[in-house]
C-alpha cells in the first residue's frame, strides 16, 4: 500500500499548486513593494495612532 | 472642527479582566492537579470526573478558552475603543458576548467533568456548546466591525488587523472541525474518520494555537506595548509584512502534528514546508516587539510591565524557534508522542500567553481605577516566581522527553528491545515531580498577582465611563493616486474578505484533495465496522479520555514495529468516528493491542493497573466495573454509523442490542474461567470488548489485500 500518489489521481492537481503559489508570491512581492515605497511620514502617523 | 465627546465603555473590560484572573488560576489549579497524578496516580481520588483523562480536557480548555480566551476579550475591547476612538458599538451586544462566553465555560467544565467529549484534542465540547460558541462568537464579530465601522480614526491599526483575521479564522475552524451527527443531546460522532478527521482536527489545532493563542496576542502587544513603553512600534512597515506572512503560512503547517502517521506524504510535506518558512514572520514579529525597547531598556528594570512584555515576546521567539525544528521529520521523529512536545507549549502558554496577559492585567488595573499600582514589590515578586515556574516547568520536560524517546529507540546488542515501555515511565518521574514544582511557582505568582490587583482595585476608583474626545471622521474627497493597502487600510470589510481568502486558500488546498480522493483511500478487506459492544466500549474509551495518555498509531520505526507490532495503515481507521490517534505516550500505544492479553488481565489492570504492571502510573477505573451499559442509546448510534457511510446491514439497529448481549455474555462467560464473576451488562466488558479488538482486523488476514474502489 502506498499513500503517496494520492494527489495524481486528481485531474488537473498541478493547478491547485500553481494558483496558490502564484497568488501568495504576487500578493507578497506587492505588499512588499507598497511596504517598502509607502510614504515615511503616513507610516509614521499611523504607527503612533495608540499613543495618542 | 468640532471635536466629539464620548466615553469608553471600561465595565466590559473590567468585567473580562477579572474572568481572566479567575480563570487563570482555575486552570492552572487543574494543570496543576493533573501534573501531581503523573507520580501520584492516587490524586485521581479514583473518581471519574477527577481522572486524568476528563481533567486534562479541562486543564487545557480552561487555559485556552477560558483564561486566554477572556484575556483576549479584556484586551480587545479595552484597546479597539481606544484605536477607533469611539465606544463599543453595542453594550447590549458587550454583555451577550461576556455572559454567553462565562456560560459556555461553565458549561464545558460540566459536561467535560461528566464525560461529555468529542475525543478531538481542544475541541473537546459536545455539539450544544459548539452552538452556542457559533452564536457567541458572531455576537462578538458583529460588535467588532460595527465598532470599526464607527470609528473616528482613518487608519486600522496593524492591532486591529490582527483582531480581524483571528475573529475570521477562528469561526472557520470552528465550523469546519465541528461538523458532528448528534446522537444524544451530549454525544455526537464526528463528521470524518480515521485520516481525514486526523487531518481536519490537527488543521483545527494547529490554527487554534496560530489564531486563538498567537495572533490575537500578538496584537494585543501590538498595541500593550507601545504603550507601556511610551513609543511607537519599532518598524511599522515590519509590522505589515508580519501580518501578512504570518496569517498566509500559518494556516498550512497543521499536518506537521502527524508526521510518521498514516496521513498521506504529500500532506506531511506540505506541512514541514511551511512550519519552516513560519520561522520568518514569527521572528519578525518577536524583534519588532524586541526593538520597541531599543533605548528604553532602563524603563524595563522598572516597570513590571515591560519586564513580564520582554520575557513573553522572548518566550514566543523560542517557541517559533522551535516549532519549526520540531516539525522536521527527523526531530518529530524523537520528540513526537513524548514530554518534549508538552514542554514546548508550555513555553508558549506559561511564557508568552501567560505573561503577555499579567502584562495587561498590571497596564490595564492602574489605569482603569485611576491608581497606582498596589505594590511594585509584590509585582516583581511575581515575575521572579513565573520565570524561575517556567524554567523548573520546562527544562526537566525537555530532559523527560529527550531521555524517554531515547530509551524506547535503544536496542540490546542481541537486537532486542533495550527497555520495557514501564521502565522508560518510571525512569523520568524525578522530572514529573520538579515539573509540578514549577507549576505551583507559577501558580503562587498568579495568586499574589490576583492579591496586588485587588488591593489595587480597593485603593482606586473605579473609571466606569471614560471620557475622551475626537474630531468626527469626514469623508475624504478621493485622492486619486493612492497605494491600494492604504485604502485597505481604511476598508475593513475588504480586510476581513482578503483575509478570509488568505487562510481558505491554505485550509482549501491541504483539506480538499484528501476528501477528494476518499474513494482512493486503500481500504483494507478484512478491515470490519465495530460490533455494537465495541461500539459502545470505544464510547467509553472516548468518554474517560484514555487518548490523552494512548496513542493508536504505531509509526514505521524499528522499535514501534518491535514493541506494538505492524505499523498502522490509513485503512485500519476508516471507521473511526472520531479517530483516536492520540498526541502523547504516557502509557504504550495500544493500536495492536487487540489479542495481546486475556480479558481478566484488563479487568483486573482497569480495577487496579499496578496489580497487573507495579510501578504503573495508570489511574485505576473503578467505576467501569459498576457502572452499568447505557443499552438504550446502541440503535441511534448504530443508526448515526450508518448515516456516515459505515456498512452495517439494514435493520441492524433493531437486532444491534440483542448482538450486544450474546458478546457481552461471552466475555463475561470467559471472564469467569479465570474467576472473575461480573455481570454481562457492566461497562468494564464494553471496554474489554473495543480494546481486544482494535488493530486486530489486519492481524486476521496473513496476506492484507488492498482493494481500490
């Protein structure tokens, strides 16, 4: 008994894979991106939002 | 701009907070007494609702539910009032959440106590409750986004995000893990079997840990911090990718809790992958958190506060640390089924949960009654007594694990097993008992916290309705070159569907192909629905919670195979509603242990363990040899069985009881060859019954025929 080729006997498996490893690489390099271009003074207001 | 005044509902948040320290120490109270039955099986009192196997169920819902989970509570409203800068959005909807939640918790500790149980780890409780936690729950999630909605500030704080996705991801779970068939107003089956329930329950539970013990929390610090030490989070664009990474790789990594079972490959691989890329997130959460401090470690040598914050983002860093590691296969092949495992949530419950929540509780008390704390002194006190608990908590668990795996795994040279499984037992109790040490350090803190709180309480008074004041929020003219996060930022809806979509994604992709291919699953011919008996026998099994203490899974390892016999195939369990794998081996596992022993060898070991193995720390199971057989139930859960796909033939339910009655005699027939009288109908011959047949269906065929369907 082998458990390991349970996943081929689905038709077209190889997308489930691909669509979500495409979507979290694309959501991740933009988050990032926006992360990393973001106005430095908004994230400044934003980040002290509990001390006021 | 006209500024609006309002008030902060304060009420709600005392009334959480002092649930929150009630429930600590019960909780702990119950761990605490289960730590002690470990080296002294006589704490059970030989009663059934102090036994190990129904008191641990408590112990960990008690923390999870009851103390976190009001802890959590107490600090989501305190700090989502104050982000929004407005009041709750409903009072009315306050209390229902407050009252519904403290009902629901008395309700567990009865029925768990009672023996009401699912039989799946931390989420115990029986269909009823379940129910009422849905509408609770919903009762809380409207509350949350209504007040969000109302709000006077432009920007969700990365705080209330994360309030968002565990809000969203714990009714998922929640849902998905609790689809059960009634039997009785409190006994239901659930829903899968065998491999796929394993898979959905430790999905389930991982998640809890990732979503009810870790994201709400870390959003709490997101917020307790900063405060407490008076300055912004150290990087708020960390914080975002924090958020983000950590909710999108958390929700994948629940199959590393069955690495080496029948769980397919793929699915284990999957998991390892994930638990491992967790590191980043996780670590980038606990330096955030770290390097607030940058500059005010002074403050942290002053205030209680800090000093109870530094240590519990420390505790969450090693935990992340090591939960990675842990899901390595090669690692989980020595720490998995032992104490290693229970030392690590430890780390995670006493260090991280548990300080971060006597951090808020120190923040919030002063404040809320316009005072100073009773005693720093006292406070201080307390941290010492947590840290040194955690550390005698922790460090011998990690030695019982470490020593304990090691012995099972040694050969003699001849190539026999080094150890008997008793051995290995009584080898670690020394760290048993400065385990229970440590508890009780830790739970002599929460007293003298409780103690300081109080005063402080007497000396204050209470703030009910705190006054504030904010401009209103107007509606911006669209600026048209704006990042779309900011705008997310603004849109909470948006929030919780994308954050929805975010943990569905991971739930989907690992759930739906193992249901998928459930035809697929190799189903073993000689593999039989249980008799009624044994039905009920396994009811009772499930009901004094023996899966706490047993595993059923014998892993492909030489020295599994040598000391249980065959390891276990996915088509040994697809009758097994709910499955009973088990996540730890205080005693062997018992997945062959059908045919191993006489039946008068487990009525006498079930009356007395230490009579058939001395040295024994199994709790004796008195009752079971009074208690009688609840017959009246067998036809609507043979009837249930086969709702769910299990083959019994047609109108077997009529005929189940009188099948029931001809075995039970049987059993109890050969019982009194070895002079044991017993009647035929006690509850002691249902459980002899399931425990001479588990695992034994592979045994009967020679030659186990695999049959696609």
């Amino acid at each position: 008994m082998k458990f390991i080729h349970y996943i081929e006997k689905i038709a077209g498996v190889d997308i489930y894979g691909l669509i979500s490893l495409l979507i979290f690489v694309l959501f991740f390099t933009v988050m990032v991106t926006w992360v990393f271009r973001a106005d430095k003074k908004k994230i400044k207001e934003m980040s002290e939002i509990p001390l006021h | 701009m006209q500024v609006e005044k309002f008030c902060y509902d304060n009420k709600i948040v005392k009334a959480f907070g002092y649930a929150t320290v009630i429930f600590a120490i019960v909780g702990m109270l119950a761990g605490l007494w289960v730590a002690i039955q470990f080296y002294a099986p006589a704490a059970s009192l030989n009663l059934a609702p102090t036994t190990f196997g129904r008191l641990r169920p408590l112990h960990t819902n008690a923390i999870i539910f009851a103390f976190v989970g009001n802890c959590i509570f107490t600090g989501v409203y305190y700090s989502l009032q104050r982000l929004c800068k407005t009041r709750m959005y409903s009072d009315k909807l306050s209390w229902f959440h407050f009252w519904g939640w403290q009902a629901i918790i008395a309700a567990a500790a009865i029925t768990l106590l009672l023996g009401f149980t699912t039989g799946k780890e931390y989420a115990e409780l029986e269909w009823p409750i379940d129910i009422a936690i849905a509408i609770v729950w919903i009762a809380f999630g409207i509350n949350l986004f209504g007040t969000i909605l109302k709000r006077r500030e432009k920007h969700l704080y990365v705080a209330i995000w994360f309030y968002i996705a565990t809000w969203v991801t714990v009714a998922m779970l929640h849902i998905v893990n609790s689809f059960e068939i009634p039997v009785t107003l409190f006994k239901s089956y659930s829903w899968y079997a065998g491999v796929q329930d394993a898979l959905v329950q430790w999905w389930y539970g991982h998640n809890a840990v990732a979503f009810f013990l870790t994201t709400p929390i870390l959003g709490l610090m997101y917020y307790f911090l900063p405060k407490a030490a008076n300055r912004p989070v150290y990087s708020y664009r960390l914080s975002i990718i924090h958020f983000w990474a950590l909710i999108f790789i958390y929700i994948w990594a629940g199959p590393h809790h069955l690495l080496y079972t029948s769980l397919p490959d793929w699915a284990q691989s999957l998991g390892t992958v994930f638990s491992i890329m967790l590191i980043a997130p996780s670590w980038g959460g606990m330096l955030n958190g770290l390097f607030t401090l940058r500059g005010a470690w002074d403050k942290v040598r002053e205030d209680p506060v800090l000093k109870f914050m530094v240590v519990a983002i420390t505790c969450y860093g090693m935990a992340t640390f090591e939960g990675p590691m842990l899901s390595l296969k090669s690692v989980n092949a020595i720490s998995h089924f032992t104490d290693w495992t229970i030392a690590h949530v430890h780390i995670g419950g006493l260090g991280w949960n548990g300080f971060m929540a006597f951090a808020m509780l120190y923040y919030l008390v002063p404040r809320m009654w316009g005072t100073n704390l009773y005693s720093k002194k006292l406070a201080t006190n307390h941290f010492w007594l947590g840290t040194i608990g955690i550390i005698l908590y922790a460090v011998p668990l990690y030695w019982a694990g470490f020593t304990q795996s090691l012995m099972w795994k040694s050969f003699t040279p001849e190539g026999q097993l080094k150890f008997q499984f008793l051995e290995t037992v009584t080898n670690i109790i020394p760290m048993y008992i400065t385990r229970s040490v440590g508890g009780a350090l830790y739970l002599t803190g929460a007293v003298l916290m409780a103690y300081n709180l109080y005063k402080t309480v007497r000396q204050g008074e209470f703030i009910a309705n705190e006054e504030a004041e904010a401009p209103p929020l107007i509606k911006e003219v669209k600026v048209k070159k704006e990042y779309w996060h900011r705008l997310l930022e603004r849109k909470p809806v948006t929030m919780l569907v994308l954050s929805l979509i975010v943990v569905a994604i991971g739930g989907i992709i690992e759930l739906v192909p193992t249901f998928l291919v459930k035809s697929n699953i190799p189903t073993i011919a000689s593999v039989k629905p249980y008799t009624p008996l044994e039905l009920q026998g396994r009811d009772i099994y499930v009901r004094e919670g023996c899966y706490t203490c047993h595993s059923q899974m014998i892993r492909p390892f030489r020295d599994e195979v040598a000391r249980y016999g065959e390891y276990s195939k996915a088509g040994e369990f697809v009758y097994d509603h709910p499955f009973q794998w088990g996540s730890k081996r205080t005693g062997p596992d018992l997945a062959r242990e059908g045919g191993k022993y006489p039946d008068s060898w487990h009525y006498n070991h079930m009356y007395d363990p230490r009579s058939m193995s001395p040295g024994s720390i199994m709790p004796q199971y008195v009752w079971l040899l009074d208690n009688k057989l609840d017959t009246s139930s067998t036809a609507s859960k043979i009837r249930a069985m086969k709702t769910l796909g299990v083959p019994y033939p047609d109108g077997y339910e009529k005929i189940a009881n009188f099948e029931l009655m001809k075995q039970a005699d049987s059993i109890a027939r050969n019982l009194k060859k070895d002079k044991i009288e017993t009647p035929g109908d006690a509850e002691i011959v249902a459980l002899i019954a399931y425990l001479q047949r588990i695992g034994r269906d592979i045994k009967a065929e020679e030659k186990t025929k695999t049959v696609m369907k």
